[in-house]
C-alpha cells in the first residue's frame, strides 16, 4: 500500500470510487459540485503534484457524484513545470488503488477550427503527442508498449454526445494536440497542427491517458476551448485569458460531466 493511499484511506475510509476526475485550467466548478465532500491537500500525499499553475487547485476532493463515490484532482502538474512527463504517474496509480475503472479528463485548450468557438467544449476522440515525451520513459516491464488504438473510449465518447444533446449543449469533437508548453504556439506551429490534422491544441493530458491506459483505466476527457491559436484571430493570447474563458466551458462540464458519471 502506498503511503497516499493510506493517508487516504486514514481520512476518507477505504470505501473504493468509481472514477477520477482531473481539473484544468479555471474548470474548478466541478469540483463543487461533489456531495459529502472530504477535501485533502496534495501536500499530505506523498507523490502528488508539487509545483503549481495559477487557476489549478491543489487538493484531492472525495465526495459524492452522479450516485456514486468519485474522486477529484483539483489541478494536474505539468511537463513544463519541472520536466517530468511521469508527474501524474503517482496520483494516478492511486486512483487506480482506491478501485477507480474509469479517468475522465478536463482541460483548457486552443482551438484550431473556426467551428469550434472559445465558450464552446470539444470531446476528444484521439490526440497527437507533438511534445514527444513519454511518462512511460523508464518503465522496465514490457507493460510499457501500451495499445492506444482507442484510448479515448468510444463508448463513453457516446454516451457523453447523447447526454449533451439532451442537455442542449454543443459538444464537438475533434483531435488534440499535445505542444509542451509553457509559451504558446507560434503561428508557424499552429499551422502545421492544422496540416497535421489537430483541431485544438494544449499543453496537458497526453501524458494522462497514456498513464490511464498503462494502469488499464478506460479515458474520456474533454476540451474547455478558451481561445483561437495563434494567428487565427486578433485575441491576445494569455494565461490570465485561459483562465477568464474557461469559466464558461466550466458552466456546461459542471452539466455535463455528473451525468455522464451517473451512466457509468
């Protein structure tokens, strides 16, 4: 057993979740959105994220969702902090310990395609590792050569346009880009994401699905499209402009998300 998940488990009782849910950028609303909730500082967690990015908290929430015991990672730590695209590995591997099936994963992101608007989310169906690390670099079993045909479910990829259409909420969908961060994109790079067939880009989550399917977690996660990239409007783009959009893919993923837990 983990230190973590005993610290956990200490707190929270050893009740196993159904799922884990990890915040991005400004996305905090769903956090509230979880009953009987227990709140436990990443700093009490041997392993969890360290260094932080303003607009992320740093907490595990454990609480209710949906009729269903589910854990929340307030924030995520990033490649561009400290250089490590493992970071997530810890936190994630006691997710999974704490009997977690399925890691739903929220993000904000840039959007490559004028039909999908900054206010507007859009469901990731693949994504293309553009920063080329890899949180299984390392790994010395052979479980490392993992499969990620599929590694966005279709099932819940499903379930999630079903539910948004019933909820009167636009979800597009479209393939994400992983760019490493931390400065934005230039406008050269945005344009060869286009060409490479991206229709938003960000600097999370790669590294998270492929950690989920290394652990055997099933993967859904969905952009909060916070701005154009750059060259393709006259916006500035900033972190403190991330963070003021999100709130309003915030608003629907709080709708959206509970219901989709409910049908797990």
């Amino acid at each position: 057993m983990s230190k973590a998940l005993n610290t956990i488990r200490k707190i929270a009782g050893s009740e196993p979740i159904a799922a884990a849910i990890v915040l991005g950028s400004g996305l905090s609303a769903l956090g509230e959105a979880l009953g009987d909730k227990l709140t436990i500082p990443y700093g009490e967690l041997k392993g969890f994220p360290g260094a932080g990015v303003s607009g992320h908290g740093r907490d595990l929430l454990i609480g209710t969702m949906g009729g269903k015991r589910i854990a929340v990672l307030t924030g995520r730590e990033h490649y561009y902090e400290r250089g490590n695209a493992a970071a997530m590995r810890t936190a994630l591997e006691t997710m999974a310990e704490l009997g977690a099936s399925t890691l739903l994963l929220t993000n904000s992101a840039g959007s490559l395609d004028e039909r999908f608007r900054p206010g507007e989310l859009m469901l990731i169906a693949d994504h293309i590792n553009y920063a080329g690390m890899n949180p299984l670099i390392g790994e010395k079993t052979d479980r490392r050569f993992v499969n990620m045909v599929d590694c966005y479910a279709p099932d819940l990829r499903a379930k999630a346009r079903g539910l948004a259409e019933k909820l009167d909420i636009r979800l597009n969908e479209g393939i994400y880009l992983w760019y490493s961060g931390p400065s934005f994109e230039t406008v050269a790079e945005i344009q060869m994401a286009i060409r490479l067939g991206a229709t938003a880009v960000g600097m999370s989550t790669a590294p998270e699905v492929i950690l989920a399917r290394f652990l055997g977690l099933k993967v859904w996660a969905c952009s909060s499209i916070t701005n154009m990239g750059a060259g393709l409007s006259s916006e500035t783009i900033s972190h403190e402009h991330t963070k003021t959009m999100a709130v309003q893919g915030a608003e629907k993923l709080s709708k959206l998300v509970p219901a989709l837990v409910e049908e797990l």
